[in-house]
C-alpha cells in the first residue's frame, strides 16, 4: 500500500515537473491606448488563468496552438483569442455595457456571472473609494437588493444591523456570516456595555476590492449551516504585477450631526410648567416652589437660558492617509499598504484613531504550484463616550432645564446642582477607552495537478485583542466620592482551515463542467478578564493597580469548533441550459450529541433564452435568462454550550460550593431555513439598459428560543428548538446608461419589499419590555408594536383619550379601568415596506459626478424617549417644542393633553410616539477631477492625479420628529425600530486627492 502511494506521488511530481506547454505574451490595452491591469486571461476550458499586471502585460503557458484565451475585465466586452503560431499579442479591449462577463467570487470559488443560477450581488472598490465611509459596512448601505442596513447610532465604531432578505431568526443571530479572503471572521461585538464597539470598523476600505452579498440559497448554502442570514464575501486588493506602482491618497474634511432638534428656551419652560402646576391633579401647585423642591435650587427666579442639547455635540473631523506600493515579475507579485484613520466624533468626547498595515503576496514557484499570504494588523483606539450606554449617553443633556446653567458661575465648576445629573462631568473627569489590535491573515497553497484539476489549501486567523479602560472620577456621580476604575480585557482567536479540489472541463463541444470537492475546520476560542477598582489617591492614577479597593473580578473562557464537507458542481449545456447543485454536512460542538450533524442541500438550473436560435438575431434583446433555485441553509448563532448542562461556583464567606447553572437540552439543533428563489435576468439595447428581478420565499423552521422555565425547578430559562416563521419579497434592480457619447450619464436602482410572520410559536407570545411595544405572536410580523392606541386629547376636558379594541375613544382614567383584553392592540411595524436605493454617475472628459441616493418607506419608529421629552410637562424635563401646543381650554383640538404636573395624563406607554420612519437621504455626493495623464506625466512624472470633494448623508427628508430616522435601539431582540436617545448621523464633508506614481 505505501509503495503504491509512493508512486503514484512520484508520478503525480515528475508529471509536474517535466510536463511542457507554450508561453505567451501579450499586453492589454484599452482603445486610447491606456494599458489596463487586472484583466482576466484564461485558458478557455481550463482552470488555468493569470492577470495582466500593472503595465498591462501577461504571461501564461497554455497546452498548445489550439488553445484559446478567453480575455474578460469588467466594463469590456469579452474577447476570445486563439493562439495559432503566434507567441506575442497585442490586444485591445472595447467597452461595454454589459457586466454578464464580470467576475463574482461565490465561496470556494468564481463565477461569471452570465452563467450563474444563484443571486448574488457585488459592490466593486470604484463604487466606494472616495467616500469617508468608516467601516466597509457603510459602503453596503442602499446599493443591494435585498440588504436591509441599519446604523446602530451616529457614534464612533457603532456597528450596522443587517438582513439579508429579512430577519430568520427570533433568539439566534440575524447578522450575516462575513469571510474575509476566506476566513469567516468575528462580527460580533466583545466589549462591555449597552453599546459595545464593532469589530468590522477595524478594516480599512481602502484595502478591499470587491464585497459580494451571497443571497439565495444555490449560493449560499456552501456555507451550510451558517448561511441562513446570508454571506458577505470580503476579497482585499491584491497585486497585478509589473514595475513597482506607487499609490497615495489622502482626504480631509469636517462633520456635523444631520439633524438637531428644537427644545424648550427658558420663557417657554416656565409658561409650561406654571401651567402644569396649576393644573395638577395634586391640586394647585406653583411651578417655582415644586421645581425648588425637587432639584434643590433656586434657579427658577434667574435668567439663565440653556441651550443644553448643543451640549452633547462638538464639531467633527476626519483625516485619512493611505498608502501602497505593488509590483512583481512573472513569478512574484505583492502588495504593501498602510493607512491611517483619525476622526473626531459629533458626540463631545468620542474620537477614534485607526492605523492599518496589510501585505499580499504571491509567488509560482513554478507552472504548477504556488503559494500566497496575506498578512494584516490593525490599531484601532476608539474613545468612547465615558459613560457610553443608552442611560447616561450625553444626548440625555437635554432632558435637563434651560433655566439652569452649565456651571456655577462663582467658581467656573460644573453645576452640580440639576434636575439630574449633569453628565458632562463624565466627560470632562472621565475616560472611556476600547483599545483593539486585530490581524486577519491568511496563507494558501494551490498545486495545479493538471489542466483541469488543481488542489488548494488555505489556513487563516482571526486574531483580536480588545482592551477597555474606563476611569470615572472623583467628581463623576458614579465615580465619587474617591475615583472608579474599570478593566476588561478580551482575546479572541478563530482559526480556520480549507481544503478542496477544483475541476473544469468541457466535455464535448456541447457540455462544461465544473465542480468543487473539500473540507473545511474553523474553532474559536475567546477569553475575557475583567476587574473594578475604588479608592483612589488622584485622578491622574486611574489603572486597578492604583485602587485601594478591587471591589470586583471575573474571568471566562468560551470557544466552538465546526468540522464541514462540501461539494458542488455545475453545468452548462449548449451554452445555455445550467444546472447547479452542491450540499454541506456541518457538524457543531453547539449542539446536543445526538443532533450535532446536519445536512444543507441545494439545487438550481438557469435557461439562457437569449442564445436560442429564436432570439440570437435580436436587435432589442441581447440577453434574456431565467433561473431557479432550491435549497436549505442553517443557523447556529446561539450560546457555545446552549445545549449543556452546567454548573458554577457558589460562595458562603471563604466556603466554595458547586450549583447547576443552566439546564441541558441534549437534543438541541440547527435552525433551518428552506429558501425558494425564482429570477430573470435581461438586457436590452445592447445592454443600455439591463435589469434583475428576484422572487424569494425563506421559511425557517426550529427556532431556537430561550424560553422562560419555573425558578422553581433551580433554572430562569431553556434554549430550545420552537417555532417557524417565513419570508417572502421581491428584488429588482435596474441599470441604464443614459447617455453614452463624451458627456455619459450612467444609473442604477434597486429596489426590495419583503414580508415576514411568525407561523408557529406553539402559542406563545414574547413581549419586548415595562416600556417597549415590541412583541412576537404567531399570524404577525416580527416586532410589530403592540400596546395602547392613542386617540389623541378629548376636547371637553384636556384629557388624554385611547381606543379600545371596540374602536370607542377613552379617557385615560376610563380606559385602564377596561380589562386588559380590551385595552391593547396593533399599533404598528417597523418592518418597512419597501427599501432601495439609486445611485446616477455623470461624467464629461475628466470631470465625474455620483449622486447616491437611500430610501426606506412604510417602516414605523417608537420613540421611547416620548415618555421624557415629548409628554406635556408630567415631570420638568425639558420638553420639545411641539409640546406648547396643548390643550388650553375646552373646545380645542390638539393631539397634545392638558399639561398637569406628576398626573401623568397622556403619559402611558402607547402608539403617541409611534412615528412614519419612512426617509429618503442623500446619501453620498462626489465631484471628481482626474487631471489629464498626458500633462499629469509629462509635468509632474505621475502617472495619474484625481482631486475630489466628497459628502456623506448631505440631506435627510423625513416626517420623523426624532434626531434621526436611521435608529436602532439597545434595547435588542424583539423591539426592533425603538429610539432612545440615539445619536444622529454624521454628515460629513471631505476634500481629498489620489495620486499614483
């Protein structure tokens, strides 16, 4: 046996080593003569392949005079060359409209996208690169189908919430699985608190090349059971070669919040609350005397004006440097890049600074093998606002009187004397740090065995090392009288590797195929220690060490392990019938011993209509192809021993004890979702004016849920498998070009609706929170609000008044007397019913314009914060505007109650501040100027120089009365759409320059 297994690698390597073939050369230009780098040139039938490099020049071996070269680079049309006698090419690439020839990274993989029977969509670099986005994510937002995002606060680092073609689960994780240059990586956030950092902000956009959304399941499903939320596929920039290329950019600019809002000035103030006291239901108060009471102050009789909501807010900036060298010969090509990211937030005390360093190499050792790595490390130091959680976030500022000052004014200190606390003393004796390194690298090894066959072995990491230090001090409310110090510090690592073969052939003249055999093995492991410290001796010394005092430590320790097979194969058949199909077995250490193997199956066929005979000759329609798919995914986003039975330490003074934690459940599985995808693909004109229209149906079955269990049985709550919900909704996306001549004016629009429901919950019913509306009840979509229907102010009396479930109006005093099953009903959804975006591209000779635009529609928005700052002085809060319209005597009509001082009239949880959070933004605006490449090279010896301005989300047009429409709550889980207190958006203006030498 081993003598045989010795021969045959002794046949597989002389085979390597001495089989022969013929080189070509050639360059590659466009039709002005401009060389063009990065053009696929591929050995038709074949897997063998290169790229042109930075001059536009190739090299491939190919087997012999009969070959031919298939020439394909996105924006070209497509060319096919045979090879004959000839050694040396010279080609020209023409443009073209059509991108049926662009290249689409699909996992484990490429694809053109012609031949595809899958839905994917790609966001190519030249979309992106001259927008200040801070972390990829943003890139994303308004330009796929189907990719629902939201930003989580205008805050620096905040993460993005997005659904891929709606949300498929209710307790595991809606966010989609993200690979970055084939290693799934940590979307997750780490750190502490309500509003931890997210790790994807630590990428630089400048490094990446392409992102493609993985979105129906003949796609996704190569990614088994962790594809149910869809795959963003991350490839960073690489080298094509050639004489070393310099690269330089660099833009600055300044932000500001896109919207603030209007508050009560100190007249104002105290005409409601005079009002409201003398109106109380506690009788005939006077404003001046209860306000004294309660803050302790006599700041009512002065004449201070506080404008405390500019408080929360400073003037932003950013500036961003990158820089990067690549190059390489026929063997080597590399590429070395460095960025630098420093930005100062509109929220006072946020800052974020981000250095990059990235290296990307490749080298043949010879025409059959070669290796690759790529190598990155990150900084990221993210100031964070000191007390960086919903409650005590500075934009609560304006909760705060007007008619009392910032500081004192005898001693220049903060006043300490308000409604409540006065937060800016966290800012200003305060620190909140989240200190990241993180390195995703990779390296791989490919061995082309033969011309249609190779092998390829990839190992890559996710390393991240996130450190947070918060020092309070002694001035601070939680950090008084003596400083507080807290200390976390978490390592993360996953690991990740892949194995598979590749194959490509055309069989006969009239069948291609080609397939994808392998494995893959990714653990994580995560670590996390932390401590509090009290008692210090000053504030300069704000580490543990310094305490007099730790008051509290723990440390944990949590990892997974996933071991996967995968197969697929596709074919196409007369250049026009394709049949895809591809399966996964994943096994999970998450799972119960007997349900930790599942299978996740896919199938698909596409129909090339325009190639028929029928249809060839047609001067209106250049493609047509419709496509199918059917196929399952999983989801296996919960806790890493939700199916276990733990146990924990106990303490009784210096006596340790063991207690159950958690109760197993040892048949514990994966969350299916089973996903229908019908589509067509057109283009017309010669593809002026192309299009693709997408129906899907995801249904989702064995939800994992944490359901609540009797405490007496020692255990709050059990992970299992209940429920069922589905998805359904349409995609189209629409690409024209305009104009063609000099003056071209390219657009293109995409738009998606979808419907979710919860099909099964055996029942129960899961209710978001004391003050959220957010519920979860079968026959209904996912979050809908459910609670009391305002009906606005009885004109009689001033009174606050609320539908019954009957459709009669209530006082508030009648209406809680009713039984609960006639108070409460549907009073709204924030799933929105339709999302989109469009984005037009003007350009004349060196002059170019992009106009993006971002819409949502039919979404509906709870402002929790309502209770505080929009409910007609029950408490003195500061009050927005709209609040001076209330009800003043009978026969007036207003939607707002009579102002009555601790009655709470009209101040019950209910659709009063449920809003239209429908919106349409501006969502980037660039003006571009490439300087001429003859002046540019003949004067400055560049060899290209573009200067540009820039501006990100420049307008919002919106009915929503909250700072921003664009909310997402800390609150999590079922209580989707819930503002509280959320941070606007920052609207950023930049002006920068790119150069290449």
């Amino acid at each position: 046996m081993k003598k045989g297994f010795t021969c045959i690698l002794f046949l597989l390597f002389f085979h390597l080593g001495y089989s022969q073939g013929l080189k070509v050369l050639g360059t590659i230009k466009d039709d002005v003569g401009i060389p063009l780098p990065g053009v696929s040139v591929l050995v038709k039938n074949t897997i063998q392949g290169t790229v042109t490099n930075n001059d536009g020049n190739f090299v491939i071996e190919v087997p012999n005079t009969n070959s031919v070269l298939v020439i394909s680079y996105i924006g070209y049309a497509q060319q096919e060359i045979s090879v004959g006698n000839q050694n040396n090419f010279d080609i020209v690439l023409k443009e073209s409209n059509t991108q049926l020839n662009e290249v689409v990274v699909v996992g484990f993989g490429t694809a053109y996208r012609k031949d595809m029977t899958g839905s994917v969509s790609k966001l190519g670099a030249k979309e992106f690169e001259l927008q200040p986005v801070q972390s990829f994510e943003n890139a994303m937002q308004g330009r796929s189908a189907g990719v629902f995002m939201n930003s989580g606060s205008g805050k620096l680092g905040q993460g993005l919430n997005i659904r891929v073609r709606g949300i498929s689960s209710v307790s595991a994780g809606n966010q989609p699985l993200f690979v970055i240059d084939g290693v799934p990586v940590i979307s997750d956030a780490l750190g502490s608190g309500d509003e931890p950092d997210n790790p994807l902000a630590t990428i630089a956009p400048e490094d990446i090349e392409s992102i493609e959304v993985l979105k129906d399941a003949a796609a996704s499903s190569i990614y088994g059971a962790r594809a149910s939320n869809g795959v963003v596929i991350v490839t960073t920039k690489s080298s094509k070669g050639g004489k070393t290329k310099v690269e330089f950019g660099y833009y600055g600019g300044f932000s500001s919040p896109t919207r603030k809002r209007e508050w009560l000035n100190a007249a104002e103030y105290r005409e409601l609350f005079n009002y409201a006291a003398k109106h109380s239901d506690y009788g005939e108060l006077v404003g001046s005397e209860e306000f004294a009471s309660e803050t302790g102050s006599s700041d009512w009789e002065k004449n201070y004006d506080t404008k405390w909501a500019d408080q929360a807010f400073q003037n932003g900036g950013v500036n961003n440097a990158h820089l990067s060298l690549s190059g390489g010969d026929s063997k080597t090509s590399f590429l070395l890049s460095g960025s630098f990211n420093n930005q100062k937030g509109i929220i006072i005390g946020n800052s974020m600074d981000r250095k990059n360093i990235r290296l990307n190499l490749d080298h043949k050792i010879n025409k059959k093998l070669k290796f690759g790595t790529n190598l990155s490390l990150v900084r990221s130091l993210n100031k964070r606002v000191p007390s960086d959680n919903a409650f005590s976030n500075p934009l609560q500022l304006n909760a705060l009187p007007p008619i009392q000052p910032v500081r004192d004014s005898a001693t220049g200190l903060l006043n300490r004397n308000t409604l409540y606390y006065n937060n800016l003393a966290d800012v200003e004796n305060g620190n909140n740090d989240a200190l990241t390194y993180r390195s995703i690298s990779s390296i791989y090894g490919q061995w082309d065995i033969m011309d249609r066959l190779s092998f390829r072995s990839e190992y890559g990491i996710d390393w991240l090392n996130l450190q947070e230090e918060q020092y309070l001090g002694k001035l601070t409310e939680d950090g008084g009288p003596s400083g507080y110090s807290f200390s976390n510090q978490v390592t993360s690592l996953n690991q990740n590797v892949n194995n598979y073969f590749t194959y490509q052939q055309k069989v006969n003249n009239d069948l291609e195929l080609n397939a994808t055999l392998g494995m893959q093995f990714n653990s994580g492991e995560t670590n996390s220690t932390s401590a509090t410290g009290r008692g210090f001796a000053n504030d300069r010394f704000k580490k543990i060490a310094s305490s007099a005092k730790i008051t509290a430590a723990s440390s944990s320790g949590t990892g997974y392990a996933f071991t996967s097979y995968f197969a697929r194969a596709n074919t196409k058949f007369m250049d026009k019938f394709l049949f895809g199909i591809s399966g996964r077995v994943d096994g999970s250490s998450r799972f119960g011993k007997d349900k930790r193997w599942g299978f996740f199956p896919a199938v698909s066929a596409g129909y090339i209509l325009s190639n028929e005979s029928f249809l060839k000759e047609n001067k209106t329609i250049n493609f047509l192809k419709i496509r199918g798919s059917y196929g399952r995914t999983g989801n296996a986003e919960i806790g890493n021993f939700a199916s276990r039975t733990l146990w924990g330490s106990e303490f009784v003074g210096d006596l340790a004890g063991t207690v159950p934690t958690q109760l197993g459940v040892s048949n514990l599985t994966w969350e299916n979702t089973d996903q229908l995808d019908l589509g067509v693909e057109f283009g017309l004109f010669n593809d002026r004016l192309s299009a693709t229209f997408d129906y899907f149906e995801k249904k989702t079955k064995d939800l994992l849920l944490d359901l609540p269990i009797p405490s007496a049985n020692g255990y709050t709550f059990i992970t299992k498998n209940l429920g069922n919900l589905s998805n359904k909704g349409i995609e189209l996306t629409v690409t024209s070009q305009n104009l063609v001549g000099k003056f071209k004016w390219s657009t293109t629009f995409n738009i998606s609706t979808y419907k979710n429901k919860i099909t099964n919950l055996n029942g129960s019913t899961i209710d978001g929170g004391s003050r959220q509306l957010g519920r979860i009840s079968e026959g209904k979509p996912f979050g809908y609000f459910y609670g009391a229907k305002y009906a606005g102010v009885n004109p009689d009396n001033g009174n606050a008044q609320y539908f019954g479930i009957d459709g009669k109006k209530y006082d508030q005093e009648d209406f809680l007397s009713l039984p609960d099953s006639m108070q409460n009903q549907v009073v709204g959804d924030p799933n929105p019913d339709f999302f989109g975006g469009m984005n037009n591209h003007f350009s004349y000779k060196g002059v170019a314009l992009d106009i993006q635009l971002q819409f949502i529609y039919g979404n509906d928005l709870y402002n929790t914060a309502g209770f505080f700052q929009s409910v007609n002085g029950d408490y003195f809060d500061n009050q927005s505007k709209d609040q001076l319209a209330y009800w003043r005597k009978p026969g007036d009509v207003t939607d707002i109650p009579e102002p009555r001082l601790y009655s709470g009239n009209g101040s019950m949880k209910s659709s009063r501040w449920v809003q239209d959070g429908s919106y349409l933004r501006v969502k980037a605006v660039t003006l571009s100027y490439t300087i001429p490449r003859n002046w540019v090279s003949s004067n400055l010896k560049m060899e290209n120089l573009m200067v540009y301005m820039s501006a990100q989300n420049l307008f919002t047009f919106t009915k929503y009365n909250g700072y921003d429409p664009e909310v997402s709550t800390y609150f999590g889980g079922v209580n989707l759409g819930h503002d509280f207190y959320t941070p606007p958006q920052a609207k950023i203006i930049t002006f920068g320059v790119n150069a290449t030498f």
